[in-house]
C-alpha cells in the first residue's frame, strides 16, 4: 500500500491559507475519487475539499480551527500501490526568482513569524503570507508602494516580494531617502475598543469567523474611501408589469423564478457602459478602468452573515443568462456550495435592501470598487402623472434607490448621472422585451 498526502489546493488569487471547519469523514474512514472529505473557511467563502483519489484516511494532520497553507498536507490517505505521492500543486513562475538559498532564510521563519512593529495601512493590500515577509524583513510600506505587482489588479505576489528581498541590497540609495523631504502625515490613530460594563443577566456572544471577517472589512472599507450617497426614487411600475405577464412563462421553460435582480442588474449594465468610469478601481495614484463588467450581488445567509458572490462578464448575459446564474448564485451562496472565485473579481455590487422590507439604504462600498447601488423595497404610492388631459394621481410602483460611491474619483456629478441613467431604463421598461 501508498501513502498519499492530500493537499491545501489553490483557491484563488491572494487566498493563501484556510482554517479547517470540520472534518466530514474520521481517521480510519475510506473514501472514494471526488468525495468532499474537509469543509474549509477562508476570508472569502466557505467551501469543500474533494479528494482525488480513493484511499483510506490514515492520519489528519490539520484539525478544526486550525490553519494551513496552500500546498500544505492536510491528511494522509492510504491508497494502493507503493511508495509516497501527493498532489501536484501548481504554482505560477515568478519573473525574477531569488536562489534557493535566499527562499530557503527568508521562508523559514514564516512558520513562527513574531510581531513586528511594523504596520501598514488599508491603502495597500497585502495577502497574510506577503504581509509575514514584509513583516519579518521589515519592508516599509513606502518599499512595498515601490514593488509591480504582478498579481490580479497589480497585487504584490509572494514571488514578487521575494525577488524584491533578494535583489534588496542592489536597490538605489535614493529609497532610504529622509522623509523631511515631504511634509509628514500623522499616522491613522484607531480608537481603543471601548470596555463595555457586563450586567447580570446579559448574554455575551463571541463574533463568529465570517462576523469578524465582515466587520474588518466594512471599517476597512470606510477608512479607506470618502463615502458619498444619492437618492432617487423610481416609478417601476412597467416593470412589474412585465414581470408579471412573464414569470409563469420564464419558470414553465426554465424551471426557475423570475426575480427582480436580473433586471435590476441589466440596467445597471447598462448604465456603466454609459459611465465606464464607475466600473474602476484605485492603486495607489492610478486609476485602474476595468474592461469587464462583473457585477458583486449582497446575499444575506441563514445565520444572518452577508456573502457577495459574482456575476462574471454580465455586460455579455441576456435578461435570462442573468436570471439563471443570479438563481444559482443565490443558490449555491446560501447552501455553502460557492466556490472561492465565485467571490472574486467583482466590479460593481448592488444590495437588495428591499428584500427586508427597508425602503432605503446607505450601502457601504466594498473594496477596491469604487461604487454600490441599494435597492429599495417597491411600494405602492398614489403618483401624480402628466397626461395629454393634464395632470391626475394613479396608484404606481414606486421603489427608492441609493448609489453609495467613492468621492475620491466619481464626483457627485458622474455618481448622480449614472444613477438617473439606472432610474430610466427601470421607468421606460419596455413591456414587449423578451425573457
């Protein structure tokens, strides 16, 4: 018999470790080709680890709650034949690789990396793994500011950070420059948490991996960009009116529900290819305009968490393409099935407020996009109309929207215009549009 070592596989860009939830088979338990034998968690989504051959577990090398590393082993399987194999873990070429020697000082001592006092701030993203180099070869974030990034969106790879640390000494005397040369900017000062007095009786309920996860991001988020909103409110009368006439058809052909959110999503489409200049990101004083449109959709979870899976390429769906992966998406989000790059690459998101019965929002913009558009809940309201016999009050659909967007590159000119662009595909819905 074999031993085999099953592998942490590669989840994505920038995903560079998961914590093990829970183990769904036991040491001893045989498995089959394909069967999902671990849950993982990263700070991206929550999803399975197949394996790929059939074997029998012999060891679990990672428990629950633990940490591995992409690459890691996790297991030892024993299967047949003789020897010792493992996954092949494929990783990209990097354009400038450091000797072995320089890999093997510097990655060493990732494993018991102690605290540095060094720290950098949300303008800069930094994987776990590449954060521990800097750390432990206290690169300053003026340094890292200086590295290309050859990852997604010009993000620091640890091939990139590697080379930089080998090639370190030959680097002009012109980055340890004294910083008088520029005014000095005070360093962010965070607010100590504040000690909250215990009564008899209260119950304390430590946050959950994803509540933190959330939570760290939405102060990242309102740290990093100056948030502005506008508000319009939309007649969409027309479009329920479609949707109406054309539900029972769409799920009699398809086998799925219609919903809103595909039509939503098409008009703000739409709108971007009107303002491109929305559908953009920020690296350091560059301006990053995105090619794809792929649009992140807020999904509310069972327990109350909040997920954005992705709608990839949706400039290039139909109404019904978009309706199928927006159900599957709403689908696989809420039954633990997405996959790490389902949640990845998203351009623009918009949050469907109204589904809780919220009339408005004030959505917070995820980063590194640049925008958000919250959905209110449509009501019925008494509207007055302008007719070829003058004017007369009707009962219409009326839904509020809010466009949440970051005052550092889209100025209240473009944010209002882009949303008055969203409110008048919605209120000039053609009935006769096909599904």
């Amino acid at each position: 018999m074999a031993e085999y070592k099953l592998l942490l596989p590669s989840m994505g860009e920038g995903v560079m470790e998961a914590t093990i939830i829970t183990w769904l088979f036991n040491e001893g338990d045989n498995v089959k080709e394909d069967d999902s034998v671990v849950e993982i968690a990263t700070d991206k989504v929550d999803s399975d680890v197949p394996t790929p051959v059939s074997g029998k577990i012999v060891k679990i090398l990672k428990q629950k709650d633990e940490v591995a590393k992409v690459g890691e082993a996790i297991a030892i399987l024993e299967i047949e034949g003789e020897g010792t194999a493992s996954e092949e873990v494929k990783t990209e070429t990097p354009a400038a690789t450091p000797d072995t020697e320089t890999l093997k000082t510097i990655e060493e001592p990732l494993q018991t990396v102690a605290a540095s006092n060094v720290e950098f701030s949300g303008d800069l993203y930094l994987s776990p793994l590449v954060k521990s180099i800097a750390q432990q070869e206290n690169i300053s974030e003026t340094e890292l500011k200086s590295i290309k990034g050859s990852g997604l969106e010009g993000r620091i790879t640890k091939e990139d950070i590697l080379a930089y640390v080998a090639n370190r000494g030959s680097q002009p005397a012109q980055q340890a420059a004294p910083v008088q040369a520029a005014p000095a900017q005070k360093p962010a000062v965070s607010a100590p948490a504040a000690t909250v007095p215990v009564s008899a009786g209260d119950e304390i309920i430590p946050m959950d991996r994803m509540r933190k996860i959330i939570a760290e991001n939405m102060v990242k988020a309102k740290h990093i960009a100056p948030h502005v909103t506008s508000f319009i409110e939309t007649d969409v009368t027309n479009v329920v009116k479609w949707r109406n006439k054309n539900k029972a058809i769409f799920e009699k052909r398809e086998g799925e529900k219609l919903t809103f959110m595909p039509i939503f999503v098409k008009a703000i489409v739409k709108a971007i290819q009107d303002f491109p200049m929305i559908n953009v990101s920020i690296s350091g004083d560059n301006i990053i305009k995105k090619k794809n449109i792929n649009i992140g959709m807020a999904t509310a979870l069972p327990d109350g968490n909040l997920i954005v899976p992705v709608i990839k390429n949706a400039d290039q769906l139909s109404l019904s393409g978009l309706a199928k992966a927006i159900n599957d998406l709403a689908y696989r989000a809420r039954n633990k099935k997405l996959r790490p790059e389902d949640t990845q690459g998203a351009t623009y998101t918009i949050s469907n407020v109204g589904s809780f019965g919220n009339l408005m929002g004030t959505p917070i913009i995820p980063q590194p996009q640049v925008a958000i558009l919250a959905i209110g809940a449509i009501v019925k309201k008494p509207a007055v109309l302008e007719t070829a016999d003058g004017d007369v009050i009707a009962i219409r659909n009326l839904m509020f929207m809010s466009h949440s967007y970051d005052h550092r590159v889209v100025d209240g000119s473009l944010g209002g215009m882009m949303l008055k662009h969203v409110h008048d595909y919605l209120e000039n819905w053609d009935l006769n549009t096909e599904v």
